[in-house]
C-alpha cells in the first residue's frame, strides 16, 4: 500500500506506518502543496494523509482512482468534498474529541488575554512604553459574573463554558440547532435564539462546525448587534467571520475586543491591523498544539488511515 502526507509528521507516525508495511511519500518543502501538485502526488496512491487545509474536491478524488481512504489529521473537514467521496467509495475520518481541552484552553486563553488587554500592552513593553498600562484607555474589563455566549455548544464549547462557569461564576448561554442538556443540568446553560446570544453575551465564542451556511456569519450586520463591551472570540475556522468587518467594528467600538486562534485569510498577513489594536489577541491557530494533543490526533489518523487501506471500517468515519 502506498500513501502520501501532506506535510512532515512525528516520527512515532512514520514508525507506525513503516511497521504497517505501508510505502510512505512526504511532502518535505517548506509551503503548502499546490492543487496541481497535490492531484500529482495522490493519483498513484492509495491513501492519503492530510495534515492542513489542503482542499480535497471532486476534482482531486476524480482524478486518484487508487485511492480508498483519505486520513484528515484534524476535527475540521469543511475543506473536503464529502459528497463526492461517498459517490467515488473513499473513507474519510478526522479526529474528534482528542483535542476537546487543549482547544477549549486556547479560547479560554484568549477570553482573558483580551479581557486584560495582554498582547498589547506587552507590544507597549518592547516599545519602551511601560507606562502605558497605567492608562485608562487600556484598563481590562473583570469577567466574573459575566455571561459567556457559545456559538455551537458541542464538546469544546461545553469544555469551555465548564472552565468559564468554574473560575469566574459566569452566566452560559448558547445558540445551537438542538439542546445540549447536559449543559443546562451542570452548568444551568440556557439555549437561545442568534439575537438574543449577540445581545446579552459579554464574551462570544464560536465552537460550531464550518458550513456554507454559516460561513461569514459574524460580519458588520452582526457585530453591530453585539454590545459595545463585549469581546469576540473565535478557534474554529477563519471563515466564520469577516476580517475587514471585524476591524471595523473594533474601529468604531462596536465591539470592545477580539481573541483570534484561526484568521481569514490564514495565514495572516504581516501588516494586518488586528495584530497592534488594543483589546486584541492574534494567535496562529495553535488551538490543538501541545504534544499531548498532537500526538493522540497522529495516532487517531493513523489509525483510521490503516484501516480504510484495509477496507475496514475507520474508527471516527465521516462517511
């Protein structure tokens, strides 16, 4: 069996994979594959190993007639076309639950980062400007007491309202296509309505998975609605909202702050102005990056990835 990786892995992985007698071809160059090089590496393979957000399409499937199972080394998979690799017979298993805390620790980072205006007040630091802490233009706001509104109350949301109710005695509501009852039984969360969540949360944070018809949800119409304090946060993918609507809601203060974990585009560019506003927090998308995590996600992948090539059924099968 043959399959290719889209990006260097752990070498525990490549270990695992050469004792499965499995031929295993790396991408090794340091920036993303083409689309055009990805179709040339994957049509002689019968497995492929995503690490990334490489788009995996009908274009790309068509064209690999060997391949029978596609590994994705994330929970995310709004970047593969699940429709047309039910219809071409190719397994497709992420890694769900493995990265639950390490996620939910990156937003409840984030929360307090902005809350405290951290990041920027350490930019102020290496410019010599220690006073400015002192300003009160840069005070942070206190989050006990306040109330945290989840966008997608699923394991990592519920992570983080856990963590939020614990420390700082906050109020959970959440906006969801069904009700999490374990939710409303521990944590005494309460399933709203889109407009009510942006009109009473303090703090907004998105756990929903991408789809096309919530892409671009949180844009200048719904910041807008948002309150005036309140602070923004998003670990679930870019395309959940409008960067240049988000830095003009920060502009105008229609929003107090924002903590970022993914950003749209990704990689952010250099220049961007979110990475000097104050009530800022940028990160690149490391949501999952301890090696705990990491490590648990490789094994998962790998593990489905064997068994698709075996024409077994894969332990977290999306189709």
């Amino acid at each position: 069996m043959k399959i290719f990786v889209t990006r260097p892995i752990m070498d525990f992985g490549m270990e695992r994979l050469h004792k499965a007698g499995i031929d295993v071809t790396v991408w090794e160059e340091d920036r993303n594959l083409t689309p055009e090089e990805l179709v040339a590496h994957c049509q002689k393979v019968d497995g492929l190993l995503n690490v990334g957000m490489n788009q995996l399409n009908r274009e790309l499937m068509a064209a690999c007639p060997n391949l029978k199972v596609i590994s994705l080394h994330s929970v995310g998979y709004d970047h593969v076309d699940l429709e047309a690799a039910k219809e071409l017979g190719i397994k497709v298993g992420n890694t769900p639950g493995v990265l639950t805390n390490a996620t939910a620790d990156t937003a409840f980072l984030l929360i307090q980062s902005v809350a405290r205006n951290a990041f920027y007040l350490n930019h102020q630091i290496l410019e010599d400007n220690w006073k400015a802490s002192q300003e009160i233009e840069n005070f942070g706001i206190e989050l006990r007491g306040k109330t945290l509104g989840i966008f997608g109350l699923g394991s990592i949301g519920f992570a983080l309202a856990k963590r939020c109710k614990a420390v700082f005695d906050m109020e959970i509501i959440y906006h969801n296509r069904g009700n999490n009852e374990e939710a409303e039984k521990l944590l005494g969360a309460r399933r709203v309505e889109l407009e009510e969540l942006l009109a009473e949360s303090d703090v907004i944070s998105i756990h929903a998975n991408l789809t096309t018809e919530n892409t671009g949800i949180f844009n200048d119409e719904v910041f807008q609605q948002m309150k005036q304090s309140a602070i923004f946060i998003n670990t679930a993918r870019g395309g959940f909202h409008n960067e240049l609507d988000l830095i003009l809601a920060l502009q105008k203060k229609h929003i107090w702050g924002a903590g970022l974990d993914v950003t749209n585009p990704e990689p952010m560019h250099a220049d961007n102005p979110l990475l000097t506003m104050p009530h800022v927090c940028v990160l690149p998308h490391i949501g999952s990056a301890t090696l705990e995590t990491r490590t648990a996600m490789l094994d998962l992948a790998i593990d489905n990835l064997i068994a698709g090539l075996n024409g077994k059924p894969l332990k977290t099968e999306l189709i």
